[in-house]
C-alpha cells in the first residue's frame, strides 16, 4: 500500500471516524469482532475481493494490516506489552541494531505497563517522566527511556506527546559506588583465575584492556588474535582496536586449550556467540564471591575502567574516543570524570571545604 487513492482515503476517514464514535467506551474484543465479520462477508463476495484469504482476528488485528513506513497512522492503535511485533517490525525496517530494538522494546513496554490502558496523551507522557524521575534512576537513564518513547511515538505519528528530555551537567560527577577502580580489577581477576574460571577471566581481561562494548564481544575471534587487533563492525562503522601482546598470548593458549579452529572465541555451548544476560551473570557471579558492589560489575563499567585507565596515563581523549567507537568526542568526556568523592579531596586539598 504505497499509494492511496482520494477515495481510499475517504472511506478510511469514515470507518476511523465510526470506529472512534462507536468504540470509545467498549472493549477491544467487540472491535475486532466487527473487523473480522466485515472481512469476512467482503471475501465471501468474489467481485469485491477474490483475491483475499479471510485473516486471524482474533490473534492480531494489527498484523493483518498492509502498513508501510511511508503510511501515515491517523489514530493510535491499541497496544499491550504483549502486541508490539508492528512497532519491531518498523525499528527492523529503519535496520536498528539487534540490541537497540531489544532496549526499546523493554522501554515501551514498561510505558505501555505504565498507561494501564489509558488513553494516550502529552499528560500521561509528562507523568511518565515524572514516575520516571521519582525511581531514582540516573537523569541519563532517565533520558534514554524517553528517547525509545519518542521513537513509539514516531512509529504511532503522535509526536504531538514528545516530552523534553532532563538537561544533563556536560561533565556529571559518578558516585563512587558505580566506578570500578583498579583495587576491584584485580579483585575480579584474582577471583575469576582458577582453571575453571578461565573464560569469565579473559572476558574481564578483555573488556578491561580494550574497552570494547558488550556486543562486540564477538568479534574477537581467533583470525583477530593472530592479527592482533579486533576488527568491530558496529552501527554501521567499522573500527580496529589493538590487543596487547599479554591478552593476545593468553587468548592464543584458550584457542589452542579449547581447540577452536576459527570464529569467535566466547561462546555457548552451541557455539553461538555468549547472549549479553549470560555475559552479565557471570560477571555478577564473580563480583559477589570476590565482595564487590554488584552495581559496578558490568561490561560497561569495565569499559569505563579502560576509558579512565587510559585517559589517566596518555591524556589523548582523541585516541581514546577512536578505540572506543565515539563519534562524538563530548561523549568519551563523560567516559573520564571523575567521582563526586575525588572532586571532595581535590577541593579540601586547595582548602575550600
């Protein structure tokens, strides 16, 4: 249905115009039932429709429609945490990443969990944020929800319920609990170093070496350590990020103790590349044997680590932001602030507090 003629349009307007009268105040159910039963008198009339197959109201009313990105959706549909496969088919069609549709989706569905079947407003997206801000989330966190709402909400054509996003401090001071610090490093690395243990281990060593992203993960593969660098191809760029001569000799012996002949090298037992849960279990199971925070046991809090680690010693955030795959050198600033605890020493050191 890329086009649609004057009279197309007209009926549309009519049957959205009945619909919405009529329909208001009763249930879902009754609309599809009205859907379904007028489909299936206009397929049992052979000069109308004979080309038609009658379709599964019942399972999706939604799916049952010819839309495209180029249609306009002149009313929003009703939707359940459970009916969001039009809205991941519309985030599949502008090619989002793997775990950008998955984020997403989570988000909408806690904004649809939210809305408990109210209808959809500015007032309940305002409220949303407020909600939002009340769980002591970070304001960045905060804002990233709202940014997957505002891609909902372009996908529905109602950009009339954007909300504004919170205003961030360019350089926001982390609390201490959430940085990893060098001590915590060599607490997961000691814990993780039994023979048992030695994949969570070069997982640790890797993201804190080379300050790669959880995703990318998969790409270091047994051709990357023999050229050793790790060739990323995410989001649509391509980057290269060195391994040092020390990882790549360990991951080197994994490869040979583990006789994986070519591909990635942390994978299931299928042999797939490790899910990110996965990835975040382990290292949780770590941190707690070892008497970490847990808040700060995640690949991106490793990836910090690097980040800081690297800035501390070179001082080049332009070589930094290339390894780390920013095309925003604002963004790899935020990745080397430092704690609010650190502002505290360095201000009672010059005598202000």
């Amino acid at each position: 249905m890329n086009t649609v003629s004057s009279t197309t349009v007209d009926i549309k307007k009519t049957l959205l115009h009945y619909i919405k009268a009529e329909f208001k105040e009763k249930d879902l159910d009754m609309l599809k039932s009205l859907l379904g039963s007028i489909y299936t008198e206009l397929t049992n009339t052979p000069d109308i429709l004979p080309h038609l197959e009658s379709p599964n109201f019942a399972a999706d009313p939604l799916d049952c429609c010819d839309r495209t990105n180029s249609d306009t959706i002149t009313d929003t549909p009703s939707f359940s945490p459970d009916n969001l496969k039009p809205y991941r088919d519309f985030l599949i069609a502008n090619e989002r990443s793997k775990n950008t549709i998955s984020k997403y989706i989570s988000d909408v569905t806690g904004f649809i969990t939210f809305l408990s079947g109210a209808e959809l407003s500015k007032e309940q997206c305002l409220d949303y944020k407020k909600y939002l801000l009340k769980q002591n989330y970070a304001v960045s966190t905060v804002n990233s929800k709202l940014c997957s709402i505002h891609s909902f909400l372009t996908f529905l054509d109602r950009a009339d319920c954007f909300v504004q996003l919170e205003k961030v401090q360019k350089k926001e001071l982390k609390a201490t609990y959430a940085i990893l610090t060098p001590e915590d490093y060599h607490k997961l690395l000691e814990e993780s170093s039994r023979p048992q243990k030695r994949k969570v281990n070069l997982m640790i060593r890797a993201f804190g070496q080379t300050g790669i992203r959880v995703s990318e993960l998969q790409f270091i593969t047994v051709e990357s350590i023999q050229q050793q660098e790790i060739t990323i191809r995410n989001k649509n760029k391509n980057r290269k990020v060195p391994l040092i001569r020390e990882l790549q000799e360990m991951l080197n012996d994994y490869v040979i103790e583990k006789n994986i002949p070519s591909g990635p090298i942390f994978t299931d037992k299928n042999k797939k590349p490790l899910e990110r849960q996965n990835i975040y279990n382990m290292l949780q199971t770590i941190a707690a044997n070892a008497g970490i925070d847990k808040r700060k046991a995640h690949p991106h809090a490793l990836r910090h680590f690097f980040a800081k680690s690297f800035y501390d010693k070179t001082h080049d955030l332009v070589m930094l932001s290339n390894i780390l795959g920013h095309s925003d050198i604002s963004t790899t600033k935020n990745y080397v602030t430092g704690t609010f605890e650190e502002l505290c020493n360095e201000m009672e050191e010059i005598g202000i507090l």
